[in-house]
C-alpha cells in the first residue's frame, strides 16, 4: 500500500486557517484513494471462502471496478465486472478497455437488473449467474468497505486537525470517516450526488448501523457529520466548462482532482471559505478516481 502524502494548500486559497490535502499517490486505481481501503477486507473475505472469482457492477468509467481490475491482475484473482447498459459491450470506454486489459471479464447488464442492483431478487439473479464468484457491491459499499475505510484517518490525522472534509459516493468512506474521527472532529461530506440533506444522512447513517444498534451512540456520531448535495453541477457525472477549467488551474498549482468527486469537493472548499467560519485546521481527503477524468475533452 502507497504511504499518504500531505500537502499545504493555505496560502493557495488565501486563508489564515490550515488546509492540508492527504493523499496516496499511485499509478493506480488500487492503491491511490479510497479503493484500497474499500476493497482490502472484500479481498481477504474471498480468498478466505475459497472462491474463484469476484464479481461487481458499476459503470462504464467506475473507479471501483478499475481498482478490482488492477488488483486481480495484480494479486492473482479472477475478476467480472457487470457494466450498466447492455449496449456498453460493443463501445467500451477508454475505462473499460483499462479494465480489459488488466484480465477483467466484462459484461453489459441489461439496464432494468442494473436498477435492482440493491435488491433481494438481485442477489437471487447474482447467485443463479455467478455461483463461484464472491460479490462486492458497486462502489465496495458493504460491511467490509465499511472496515476498510476506517483505516484512511491515522493518529495523526485525528490529533492535528478540527475538521475532516471528503466526497462522498455510497456513504460507505463517509461513515468509515465518521467512526474512525476523533470525538472534537467534525466530518463534511460533499456528495456528488443531487439530493436533499435528509437523503444524504439517511445514507451514511445506515452504513453506520452495520456496527451501531444503540440509538443515542448513532445520534452522537451524527451530531458531527455536515454534508452537502451536488446542486451545483446537476447530480452524479455532471459538470461543464467551469469544473473542467476548475479541474486545469489546480493541476497546474500541484493538485490532481477528478471530475465526479474532489473537483466539486474542493470547489466547495474553495468558494465558501472566505464565507464561513473556518476551523483552524483544516484537512481534506483526496480519495483518488483519477482514472475517470479521461471522459473529459478539455478545451
């Protein structure tokens, strides 16, 4: 696994507070990010059970499905991801074609399955399908996500800032975030998806009840998670100009961002901090998907 790096980027948007960026830099969708951490315990499990492959679901430019890809190839198991959109086999995404080559067994799922993904008869289809093949969910959102991500935050991480700030998918890292913070931290969460607040909570909240029965416990971790909606760029893979240009004037000042998740992040970090309150230490997570930005043409 990449060690964490960190970086200064006060002065960069002129604030008197400290705002550091943590970040695995990797050649990789595996080990740079969040997907390591997500898909680690996953990994143990399948092995651990004897089966012969794994299979997840995801779309046609998943970081997910790009670090399993990697990471089969690379540790020794049989991968199969299922693309949304049955089409999708005969125009396969520079993504997709990534994934291929690391030994990846794709197959477009006829998109009306896709949408019972989170269901009891999904998994009932899954098992008929793939009998031998373990399953993690898209995004690695499921118990042993759940563990993984409670690694990303280190002792340091929980000592020398007030505020954890990361992007948010499935809920999954947030609520790992969330449990692993310390109790004076408090966690945003800037999802890259168009829903209301009491959705977006409703979704890390029953992450955290995976671990957590007691009520007044699940209370108190939520007490401390702030979280936002995309309503600025349109829901989940969308964007224009302005996040591309967004995208361009912060790799030219050392800091890589992808289009679905850490743009819009660190735009919202950006806009609002001359408007707000700010804790005195400062600290986001760059949970990688890099891979995804060659959907963008850049003008």
């Amino acid at each position: 696994m990449v060690h964490p790096e960190y970086f200064d980027f006060s002065e960069s948007v002129k604030s008197h507070h400290l705002w550091h960026v943590k970040r695995w830099i990797a050649n990789n969708e595996w080990e740079g990010g969040n997907k390591w951490f997500k898909l680690k315990y996953n990994w143990l499990q399948a092995q651990e059970k004897g089966f012969s492959s794994i299979v997840s679901i995801g779309g046609a430019w998943s970081n997910h499905l790009s670090a399993l890809a990697y990471a089969g190839d690379h540790l020794g198991l049989n991968t199969i991801g299922l693309i949304r959109g049955a089409w999708r086999s005969a125009h396969p995404t520079p993504s997709m074609l990534e994934m291929e080559g690391n030994g990846m067994k794709l197959i477009g799922l006829d998109t009306a399955i896709y949408e019972m993904r989170d269901t009891e008869d999904f998994k009932v289809w899954l098992r008929d399908q793939y009998p031998n093949s373990y399953f993690i969910p898209e995004g690695g959102a499921n118990y042993w996500g759940l563990m993984g991500a409670m690694e990303m935050l280190d002792e340091r991480d929980q000592q020398d800032y007030d505020t954890i700030w990361l992007a948010g998918g499935t809920g999954t890292t947030a609520a790992g975030v969330l449990l692993s913070a310390a109790a004076h931290q408090k966690v945003h969460v800037v999802f890259a998806l168009k829903a209301s607040e009491d959705e977006l909570r409703e979704m890390v909240a029953a992450k955290l009840k995976w671990l957590i029965q007691d009520n007044e416990s699940l209370e108190d971790l939520m007490s401390r998670l702030i979280v936002y909606g995309d309503d600025q760029w349109g829901g989940y893979g969308k964007g224009d100009q302005r996040l591309f240009d967004w995208i361009n004037e912060w790799e030219d000042k050392g800091l890589p961002l992808d289009r679905v998740y850490t743009a819009k992040l660190w735009w919202c970090i950006v806009q609002n901090i001359q408007y707000s309150r700010e804790a005195d230490r400062n600290l986001m997570i760059h949970t990688g998907g890099l891979q995804g930005n060659q959907s963008i043409t850049f003008s």
